[in-house]
C-alpha cells in the first residue's frame, strides 16, 4: 500500500508540473491611444492586437526569440519577445517614448530596449555629419563611450542573444559612422552637381492647404527669402529636426526671411488613408506648436512642386530667394553648425 501511496504521489507531482509556455503573452494599458489596434511585427512576423476603449488590450503571441517593433497608430518602438515571458506594457503616447514600461516574466529586456531608444534620442547631434573631419571624430569617440557604459551598466539582467546582438552593434558604431559620414560628404557633392541646374531659376509653384485655413502659392510667399523644410508626420529625421527649426525661427525673426514646412504624409502610417493622414498632420502641428507656415502637399510625393524639385527622400531643406527662384535646392539642416552663420550672410537679409 505504501509504494502504491507512493506512485499515486508521483503522478500527482508529474501532473501538476506545468510545461513551459509556447506563446508570450503581451498586455497592457495606453492612455492616448493613437489608434484602436496595436500592431507587432518582425522578420515574417505580423499580428494585430485589439484595443479596447479603455486603453487595456491582451493577446496571446508565438515567436521566435528576438526584437519585434510595434505600432500604435503612426508611433513605434520595440520590445523583446520569447515564448514563455508574460509582459504588460504601459505607456503614455502624450509622451511616447518617456512613459513605455514593461513589467512581468521577461520584461527586463523590453525595458532595456526603451531606456536606450531615450538615451539615443539626443545621443548623435543631427548637424553631425556637418562637422570637420576632427571635431567629427572626436564626437564619435565620446558617444562610443557613452555607449559602452551604457552596455556595462545593464548586461547582467540581460538575455544572452540580445547581450551578444547589443555588444556586437556598439562594436560597429565608430566604423559604421565613420563610412556614413564619409559617403555623406561625397553624397553631398553629387547632389550639388544633380541640383545645379535649378540655382537661379524659378522655382516650380504651389498651391497647398494651409493648416490655418485656405490654400497657399508660392506667389503669396514673395518678399522674403524662404527656407523650406520638406518633411512627414512619420519621418523620424525629421521630427528631430523641429526643436532646431524652432530655434531658427526665434532667432531669425527680425530678418527678411519666413520658413515654411510642407508635408507629403499620404497615408504611410496610416494605412495609406489620406484623410486619416491629413488629421494626423493636423494633430502633429498643433501638438509639437510648430510655427512658420505649415502646408499639405495636395498629392503627396507626386505634388509637381515635390517632382520639380527631384525629392525622394526627406527632409529635403530648399531656399528660396525674395523673386521665388532658387537658391539653394539641397540646403543645410536647422541643426547643422553652418546654417545660420550662411543665412545671415545672404544679401538684403
């Protein structure tokens, strides 16, 4: 009776003992919510999640180990999925990137995730690539630092793949920046011989909607020198460039000079619903309080104006003389060092 007593015991253990998770299970609550579903993807991976009118959601995913990015509406980040983990995710999207937490079984290398997404936000000076050679190369020596340390501060709660991916990519920093720079300088010269042939002629015309109401033509802007920013609601790039733009702004707002912002969003980021894109444009220049004079492209990237111009990849900066003829078809960034030093040496500024 006793071994009996025994074996029933054994069985009892065996059927109690759970058997690891083949799916992550992924939770959580948004307030602000861009969009009524949240989307994860990764390499041949997609799955759309349901959320719920309170901001709460909960679904059920089976991957492969690895980083997936998700999708709320037009914003994005990234989180570390692996079968077994139990996530709930929180955030904020009034401030996106600031408010992601990730909290349960195998939370913490999502949360390393988005602690360095916020670290990077200000980690590479967008007028970098601006910079001599040395002061560029000195710069880069300080961000690998930071990078290093900040590896070395994080690695012991970190999953082993993802450790090794990291260390790998902070080892490739200073190469990969380095060739960057260098094909940018090269790229900058090709440019100037692709555009030389539109400096001093009219620029190619407009007749956009203004987020204030009504339509805007390059006629109405003559007058003045105008510095065009050619941009997106999804493009991070150009977002980064705002801050600067603004300051420019302040700065110049005394010389004979306006800056004018005209977006090509067409419905990517918004799937490809035009209006939808209109509203998320709309939303965006009144969130980020952007200024100067803010336009809808009225056909996206195919807009004449966008075409004459030879844009296909963004931001695009174009300057343009008080006659509306150009004077610059590729010009500096707010955030490069040169900009403003170059603005205030044109004539009659």
């Amino acid at each position: 009776m006793k071994k009996v007593l025994m074996c029933l015991a054994g069985l009892a253990i065996i059927a109690c003992k759970q058997e690891p998770k083949d799916y992550v299970t992924f939770s959580g609550k948004i307030e602000n919510p861009n969009s009524d579903s949240l989307v994860v993807q990764g390499r041949n991976y997609n799955k759309t999640i349901k959320v719920n009118e309170d901001g709460t959601f909960k679904d059920t995913l089976k991957v492969e180990t690895g980083v997936y990015m998700f999708f709320d509406g037009n914003e994005q980040s990234t989180l570390y999925l692996k079968n077994g983990a139990d996530i709930n995710m929180t955030l904020n999207t009034k401030e996106f990137d600031e408010t992601i937490k990730f909290s349960g079984n195998g939370s913490e290398d999502s949360n390393y995730l988005a602690e360095k997404a916020l670290m990077q936000e200000n980690l590479i000076k967008p007028g970098m690539f601006d910079y001599e050679e040395d002061a560029f190369n000195e710069e880069v020596e300080k961000i690998q630092q930071k990078l290093n340390d900040f590896i070395a501060e994080r690695e012991a709660g970190l999953d082993s793949l993802l450790l090794a991916n990291e260390k790998s990519a902070i080892e490739q920093f200073t190469p990969g920046i380095t060739r960057a720079y260098k094909q940018q300088k090269m790229q900058a010269e090709a440019r100037a011989k692709q555009f030389a042939d539109l400096i001093g002629k009219p620029s190619p015309d407009f007749n956009f909607e203004n987020v204030k109401g009504g339509k805007t033509t390059l006629t109405d802007l003559k007058g003045k020198y105008t510095y065009i920013d050619v941009w997106a609601t999804w493009c991070g790039p150009c977002i980064r460039e705002i801050p600067y733009l603004k300051e420019l702004e302040k700065d110049m707002h005394d010389k004979n000079i306006q800056f004018v912002s005209i977006s090509v969003d067409d419905g990517r980021g918004y799937k490809n619903d035009a209006e939808a894109a209109r509203e998320g444009w709309i939303k965006m220049v009144a969130d980020k309080e952007l200024g100067g004079i803010q336009l809808l492209s009225d056909a996206g990237w195919k807009a004449d104006f966008i075409q004459g111009f030879k844009i296909n990849s963004i931001p695009r900066f174009l300057l343009l003389d008080p006659e509306g003829n150009v004077v610059d078809a590729d010009a500096k960034r707010p955030s490069s060092p040169k900009l403003k030093e170059y603005l205030n040496g044109l004539e009659n500024m």
